[in-house]
C-alpha cells in the first residue's frame, strides 16, 4: 500500500471542481440558446414569417427534444405553412408534419390546452375532421372550461355537423361567460344568425 498523495488529490479535486463549473457554465449558456431561438421564432411568426419561425423552433427542438411548448410552436407555424401552402402534397405533408408536433407535444405534457388546441384547429380546417376536432375540444375544455376560444371553435364544429343545438349552447357558453366584448358579440351575432335561419 503507498501512501496518500495529498497534493495530487487536491488538485485533481480542483481540476474536477473546475470542469464541473465549466460544465454547469455551458448548460446555461445552452439553455439560453434554446430560449433565443424560441423567442426569434415567436418574433418571426408574428411577423408572419412561417418558415423562419418554423427553422427556429426546430433549432430550439435540438436542445430541448420533448420541450412541450417548443413542439406546439413547431406545430402551429407547421399548420400555418400548410394553410397557405398551394400545392396539395407538399400542403398534406405539412399538416400531417404539424399533426405529428402536436402529438409528440401531447404526449410529453398530457395537460397541453394549447396542444390540444392547435391540433383541433389542424383537424378543422387543414383535416376538415370536425368530429376529430370535437374530441381535442372535449379534452381542452376539460382541462380549461372557461377557454372561450375553444368554445367558439366547437362552436364551428356542431355548425359543420349541423348540430345546431349544441352550436347555440356553446355561443351561450361564450355570451354568459367571456369577458371579451369581441369574442361575446360575435357569438351573440352568430347564435342570432342560426337562430334566424331555423324559422326561415
């Protein structure tokens, strides 16, 4: 057995030491990458630069693969590229691209309202699915009953399923509820509007 070389432990403890604050110093520096494309490409999408936004949020997605946030990012500048895309394949291939970050989203964070949102919004109007959309709008607004936004949007749903019923219970939702004058009139206008045309 040799003895204890105190010196050369100590300065290996002080190598160690430093290499951690190193290490520490570069997953911050890391982590504020992630957030400074995240927030170009919110910077982008409000300026309604899709594909920028989308390249940002993905750059974003390689430091932090199961981000939630960062996937429905991904997945609502992918549903607006293929809202506005004209070619049908490349369009198709987009939406089911923005349905696969929505997913992924959801299974990361089960209690997602904003996933949940974006992908009932893709199944609408990308997917013209409005029984699929119904099923995240059910999940959402178990999750957040007083989303006045996801009532108005089930709203559409009953109306293209010709559940004119159940549209005028959701515009009642928003009228009684919301504390957005816009959002409560429009649904006032809209409920007036079926109304109006079952005594036609």
């Amino acid at each position: 057995i040799l003895p204890l070389d105190e010196q050369e432990v100590k300065r290996m403890e002080k190598q160690i030491s430093e290499k951690e604050e190193l290490i520490g110093r570069l997953f911050r520096e890391v982590g504020d990458t992630a957030y400074i494309y995240q927030a170009l490409g919110w910077q982008y999408m409000q300026a309604g630069m899709y594909g920028m936004a989308l390249q940002s949020f993905e750059k974003a997605l390689e430091i932090y693969p199961s981000m939630p946030m960062m996937l429905t990012l991904c997945g609502i500048s992918t549903s607006y590229l293929a809202q506005y895309e004209p070619d049908e394949t490349q369009s198709a291939s987009l939406a089911m691209k923005a349905k696969f970050y929505f997913e992924q989203s959801i299974f990361a964070s089960p209690d997602n309202p904003q996933a949940f949102y974006g992908l009932a919004n893709l199944e609408l109007f990308i997917f013209n699915s409005p029984e699929n959309a119904k099923k995240n709008l059910s999940t959402l607004l178990g999750l957040e009953p007083k989303n006045y936004n996801a009532w108005f949007l089930l709203a559409n749903c009953e109306i293209r399923l010709e559940n004119y019923d159940l549209a005028l219970e959701a515009y009642d939702m928003i009228v009684k509820g919301s504390e957005n004058k816009q959002l409560a009139q429009r649904a006032k206008d809209n409920a007036e509007t079926i109304r109006g045309k079952a005594y036609e």
